[in-house]
C-alpha cells in the first residue's frame, strides 16, 4: 500500500537559512506522526507545505497519491488546527465549528447535524450557544479541533495544539486527542516541541533539527536506541559516560571507563581502541550502599531532589563523571544522603552504545 503523504529531497530556505534541508519522509494513512523539534528545527515550515501556505523551493510533496504542487491551500485535502486556535470571539461555539462548512455551502437541517454530531464528538453538547470567552481552555481546543474536522479532511495539521493548556490538563487532554483520532482514522500530523507529548501522542515521531529529519521511530525506539548521542540527549533525561572498547564478543561489548570494565549490548561492531559515548538512562540506574555484580560503578552524591513518587540524585563516579539516577521511594529502598559514598549499578542491555 503506497504512504498516504510522500515529502522527496523537500527543502526550504528564507535568505540565507536553510528551514528545511532535503527532507525524506513517509506516513501511512491513520497514521498519527509526531514531528518534534526545538524552536527554529524546521517543523513548522514543513507543515505549512504540507498546508500550501509555504511552497519548497525543491523536492515534491504528494497527499494521498496527488503531487501538491500548484495545488491551492483551500484546495488540499487537508486542515490545519492553529496553537492560538484562532476562534472568532463574537462567534457562537456552533457558528464557530460550523464556519467552514457554511463556506462550503452547506446549511440547514445538514449544517445543525454536522455540528451537532461535532458537538458530541468532541463532548461539548449545550454548549453550542456559549461565545469562546465562556470557555475553559480545554473547551477552547475542542471547539477549535472539531472546527477543523467539520469538513472531513483527510489530513489534519495540529501546530502545537495543546501548548495552551496547563499541565494537567494537556496531560488529560493528550489520551483525548488519541481516542479521537483512532475513533476517526483520520492522518493526524502533530507539531511539538514537548518529548513528553510526543511519546504519549504518537505512532511514530521524526526528530527535527536544523532543518533534517534526524531520526524517524516508534517512541520506545527512540528512547531506547537512540541513532546518536543528539536523540538520546533530546528525549527524555539522559547520563553520559566516556568509554574506550576493549573487546567485542558477537553483540556484547566490553568498556574501559577509567580503568574500570563495564558491558555492554550493542548492535554495532567496534575496534579494540574505539572511543565511545555510552548513555544510560537514570531509571535504569540503581543506587545502593552496597556492590553488586555486573556493570558497578562507586559513586558520591551529589545532590537530592524528592518529588514524592521517586528522589532525582546526581551522583559523582571515581572517574569524574556524573551520573543522574531516579530511584522510586519504597520500603525497600533506603535512600542515601548527600555526601554519602554508595554504589551505580545497571544491566548490560540498559548501556546505549554511541559513536556520534
């Protein structure tokens, strides 16, 4: 089955800055795909080709089997959710979802049905008569998504779309957004520059930066098998450990890190000699005040921050480098204290072995 949108050596420059550079990139139709970035990645840019409010200066842009070039915004199959969610505030919440389709030339009993039927999609029946001011900031972005579905697009950009909620609620609202969308099977494109968001929203996510899709993976991947040290840094809470291979075994590795010997699994092949970047994250860490077996490394802390769940330690290894760890609190666990020598311990399959 052919990708439902196919971007080709897609590239974008403004003067001299290079927006989006060469870009390659394939999503299946029902596809929710995430495009991650930092400010000025390149992420933004590339969805408004896909809108046709920009147009690349290279490479083709194909939506469900159609080459887009020339193709007008209003003429795409496609509708794009804004950050600010732009509603009209002299607008009822029913004139504003129904905005579109009274363009369209739809009106009467079909017009009440459509927004009725969005009105329960997106769980605001009677609310249809309020003005957007009345509004929590969850039921703004609801208005705004059901706005940009009124029409059945097969293709719906969301620019960051819950950047304006506050933590709970865009938490709350991010299972939401996928329900829907798998109630729907509509191709869903999500700009972020929140990882967190990313990985609960999406089938698959690409890493944006500067201007190139750097990695493209199912979340677990991503954080898991990081492609280079970038990734594994961008995603989530990361250490890292200078190291030099000493020998490899099949997909096993052995590590020197300043005299001590460490394992690793890696999919990689290695000379003896090598310098490398190992990453470990801080929940696959286990402090202790005492030393076990395998892959252990003497460790100071440094500092201690307790958020209730789990404490968050920075502790300093004999080597001089530093390790961050998230032990959960339990009965089990007794915590260490600042100052106190103790013990980094971590599996073999948990190293994340990295050249670049």
């Amino acid at each position: 089955m052919p990708p439902f949108i196919r971007l080709n050596q897609v590239s974008k420059s403004f003067g001299d800055v290079r927006a989006v550079d060469a870009v390659d990139l394939e999503i299946d139709q029902g596809e929710l795909f995430c495009l991650l970035g930092a400010s000025g990645s390149g992420k933004t840019t590339l969805l408004r080709m896909l809108a046709g409010f920009e147009r690349p200066d290279s490479g083709t842009v194909e939506i469900d089997g159609q080459d887009m070039a020339g193709v007008d915004p209003a003429d795409r199959p496609v509708n794009i959710m804004f950050q600010n969610y732009a509603l009209f505030p002299h607008y009822s919440v029913a004139k504003n979802i129904g905005y579109g389709l009274v363009r369209a030339g739809i009106s009467g009993q079909a017009l009440d049905d459509r927004v009725n039927e969005l009105l329960r999609m997106v769980r605001l029946e009677g609310y249809g008569n309020r003005k957007p001011h009345q509004l929590s900031g969850g039921q703004r972005q609801r208005v705004a998504l059901a706005r940009a579905l009124a029409r059945r697009p097969k293709l719906l950009l969301l620019d960051e779309p819950l950047a304006a909620l506050d933590k709970k609620l865009r938490e709350d609202t991010q299972f939401e957004l996928v329900s829907l969308q798998e109630q729907l099977g509509t191709t869903f494109m999500v700009v972020t520059h929140d990882q967190e968001e990313a990985m609960v929203l999406a089938d698959r996510i690409g890493v944006m930066d500067n201007g190139g899709l750097v990695q493209v993976d199912r979340p677990r991947m991503l954080y898991e098998k990081p492609a280079n040290k970038f990734i594994a840094d961008f995603l989530g809470s990361v250490s890292f450990l200078d190291a030099t291979i000493k020998s490899q075994k099949s997909n096993q590795v052995q590590l020197d890190i300043g005299g001590v010997t460490l394992s690793a699994i890696t999919e990689q092949d290695f000379t003896k000699g090598h310098d490398v970047t190992v990453a470990i994250r801080p929940e696959k860490i286990t402090l202790s005040r005492k030393k076990s077996s395998g892959n252990c490394l003497k460790v100071t802390v440094e500092d201690i921050a307790y958020t209730g769940v789990a404490t968050y330690y920075r502790v300093l290894t004999e080597q001089g480098q530093m390790l961050k760890i998230h032990q959960q609190n339990s009965p089990e666990n007794s915590p260490l204290d600042w100052d106190e020598t103790g013990y980094a311990s971590f599996q073999a399959q948990h190293t994340i072995v990295l050249t670049g």
